[in-house]
C-alpha cells in the first residue's frame, strides 16, 4: 500500500522519462516530494516495532532466584498490556511475569525448569504487533479462489467468474471415479485373504501384566516444598518442644453456631464457623500470657502487644500459613471475612509475600481432613501453635450423669525455652474456657 503511494506521488510530481536528463531530474524532484511518506513509513515500521527485552521481576527483598515453570505463551503469540506470560516458582510463592504493553511474543530466552535470577532477560516482545493468525483449513486451501480470478479493471456488472479449469487426468492414470465392478470383485478377494490372519491374531491373548510390579516415579521437590522441609527441620533442631493436650466439649460453642448462623449470613453474607472462635480465644490468652506471643533473638526476648495470628492452610504446592494482622482488634465477624479472603487467596494460588511475612502465634487445624490427635510444629521464630482437631461425641461425666458430648481434642505445642508448663497448661485451660462458654469473651 504505501509503496504505490509513494509511486504515484513520483509520477504524479516529477512526470519520469525514461530519456534524457530533463527525464533524470524529473524523477528526481518526484522522489523529493515523496520523501515525507517514505520518512513516515520508517517512524511506523521501526520505532512502534522494535523488540523490547522483559527481564525476571524483583520479588523480594530476600528472594534472588526462582525456577521458571511454565510458559503460558508461546513465539507467535498475541499479548494484552498485563497479561501473565510466565511463571516463577519460588520458596514462598508463585511469581507471575506480565506482558508491559500489548504485542507480540518474539523470542523466549529460557526453558522451563530453569533457574532465573532477577534482572536476567526473560523473554522478547514486539510492542503494538499483532500476533498469529489462525491457519486457513486445508480445504480451504485446495478451493479456487473464484474472486481472485475477477478482472478488476472492468466494472462490476461486466465482470464474469474466470473459474480455472479442473486440473487434467494424466494420460494412462487412473481416473478420480469410483473403482470398476471387475475392480470391487479383486479388491474383495483380497480383502478376505487379508482378514483371515487377522481372525488368529485376535484370537491370540496378550499375556497377562506380571503381578506385583515394582515401579518407580522420581519428581523433582518444588521450591516450596524444600523450602517447608527445610523450615521445618530448622524449627525442630532449634527449639525444645513440648506438647499438651486437653478436651474441649463443643456443645455451647455449637448452640450458639446452630442458632445465629442463617442471620449472619444473611446480613454479612459470611458462614459462621468454630475457627472465628478459636481464634478470639486463643487472642484472649495470649494478653493473659503475653511469653506465648513472644520470640527469641539472640540473647533477647521479644514481647509484643499485638498479635499477628498465623492461620495455617492446606494448599496444593504445600502448606502456606497467611497472617492476620492486629487479630486483637478482629470481632467474630471480622475474623471469618478474613479468614474466608485469606483461603480463597491460598486455593487460587495469589498470596503475596505480605500475606505471610510475620506472625506470633499460629492456629493449625487438622480436624477438617478427620484427625484426632496431633502434635502440631512451632513455625519459629514463634514461642507456640495451637493444634484443632476432629469433634467426635463421646461419653463424658456431668453433674454425676453419663452423656454424650461432642469433643474435640486441642493440642499445644510450645517452646520450652520461653514457656513453662504452668504457662502452657494454663494458656490452653483459657482456651477451653471461652470455647466452652463463649460468653466468657464478652466479659474478658
């Protein structure tokens, strides 16, 4: 288009001979004037089109490499402003890599599985570029392009269909026709002659696969999975654990879910649960007993007046635990909005680093995947972590009388360190106190 345009304006300005030298300059002056297109061709083509190079984002202040997992772009691909072309994986989280500005994908500098470091050159795009177009079937290919064939210097009613004639038979060849009926007789015979060797390989059965087989799949840890063992094993190396244990009957607690649950989901739009609960508890005896909420660094211990409350969640890629910041400041209410955005968050894989930077104290609960006891690991630096777990009825002992109750058992796993057993003891005691009379938490 824009090379018969500055043709024409060369004709139309300098009128070109092919003789003499009044047709030299003539041809001169016409390609003087179509300069200004031909300079406005170059802006378009080279400085909107020019490949710009995305490199590996900063993540964190502690975190300098990851392992590129997967590409959701290929070479050749259209990209909106935004849109997530790769992903990372790191210790913590899972980074994603977004396209500055819409383009096209031109180049891909790393393979999946490979370790990139922040600052290396990722991936190449052409700003503004269209991507791929979707491929022309076969039979479209092999159609005549009727309209191609139209003279387009005559006018529309004279113009007639020029079809291209069929391609001709070559000379001795078969004819693209059904096949003659002396033809059908052969080709029978000869299928028949064929099928009967297949009658006996059916007839023949594969061996049976050997019993006890003994196969073996390797795949490679994840991040964040090394990252967890290595936490972990750090956690149980530094600290002197120890765990106790005690019964909590749920009856109260369950009462109060039964009886209030439909009208707060109709004015809040949240389901209430037991973890709210547990959680408002567990706030209350920490600022009864502050060395539960503490940490050691160094030779100091450190003491707040705020809790940032860990909530442990299961996840595909491994357990992640976001906090909740100033849980003491967090209602009923409060707490289950969070907790419901935090999971959420956790499922669809879109924690930030913020989400699970800090923490005091963590609340794990393995009740909701049937466990009856455990014994649940300090996330350190934190001095303590509480462990819920399935409620199951059971025969207890009231006012004299047998009844069934429905229990859950709660474990406290602690830091020996910073905690006594008179502490720990009586922080778990508290706890059982306001969940099995949640009206206590309005009078603490």
């Amino acid at each position: 288009m824009l090379s018969k345009r500055v043709v024409a304006i060369a004709r139309g300005r300098g009128m070109i001979s092919r003789n003499g030298a009044a047709g030299a300059l003539a041809m001169s002056r016409g390609w003087q004037a179509a300069s200004v297109d031909m300079r406005r061709a170059k802006f378009h083509s080279t400085n909107l089109l020019k490949d710009e190079t995305v490199k590996v984002p900063q993540m964190a202040e502690s975190i300098s490499e990851g392992t590129l997992k997967t590409w959701t772009k290929k070479v050749g691909d259209s990209v909106e402003a935004d849109e997530e072309v790769a992903t990372i994986e790191t210790d913590k989280i899972d980074v994603s890599v977004n396209a500055p500005a819409a383009g096209k994908i031109t180049a891909l500098l790393a393979n999946e599985e490979d370790t990139v470091t922040v600052g290396q050159d990722l991936f190449r795009f052409e700003a503004g570029a269209a991507g791929e177009a979707p491929k022309p079937s076969e039979e479209s290919k092999d159609l005549p392009k009727e309209t191609e064939t139209k003279d387009k210097s005559e006018p529309e009613s004279q113009q007639v269909d020029k079809k291209l004639p069929p391609p001709p038979t070559p000379q001795g060849g078969p004819e693209p026709t059904a096949a003659k009926p002396s033809e059908d007789k052969g080709s029978k015979k000869e299928v028949k002659e064929t099928s009967k060797p297949a009658k006996e390989t059916k007839e023949t059965k594969p061996a049976p696969p050997a019993a006890g087989t003994r196969n073996e799949t390797r795949v490679k840890m994840s991040r964040m999975r090394l990252r967890i063992a290595e936490r972990l094993k750090e956690s149980q190396n530094a600290a002197a654990f120890l765990t106790t244990f005690n019964e909590i009957d749920m009856s109260s607690l369950m009462d109060m879910r039964k009886k209030y649950k439909d009208q707060i989901l109709k004015e809040h739009d949240i389901k209430l649960g037991f973890m709210s609960a547990f959680a408002r508890a567990s706030v209350l005896a920490l600022q009864e007993l502050p060395a539960a909420n503490a940490s050691i660094e160094g030779d100091e211990i450190v003491y707040r007046d705020y809790v940032d409350l860990s909530v442990a969640v299961a996840t595909p890629k491994g357990l992640v635990t976001p906090v909740l910041r100033n849980a003491e400041s967090l209602s009923f209410i409060e707490f289950e909005r969070e907790l419901t955005a935090l999971g959420k968050k956790a499922r669809d894989n879109k924690l930030t680093l913020e989400d699970m930077a800090g923490g005091s104290f963590t609340i794990s609960n393995g009740g909701v995947f049937g466990s009856l006891y455990g014994t649940p690991i300090i996330n350190l630096p934190q001095a303590a972590v509480l462990g819920m777990h399935s409620i199951k009825d059971r025969p207890v002992v009231v006012d004299g009388q047998i009844v069934i109750r429905p229990i859950m058992v709660v474990a406290l796993t602690y830091d020996h360190r910073l905690l006594d057993g008179r502490e720990a003891v009586t922080f778990l005691v508290r706890v059982k106190e306001y969940i099995e009379d949640p009206r206590k938490m309005l009078l603490a």
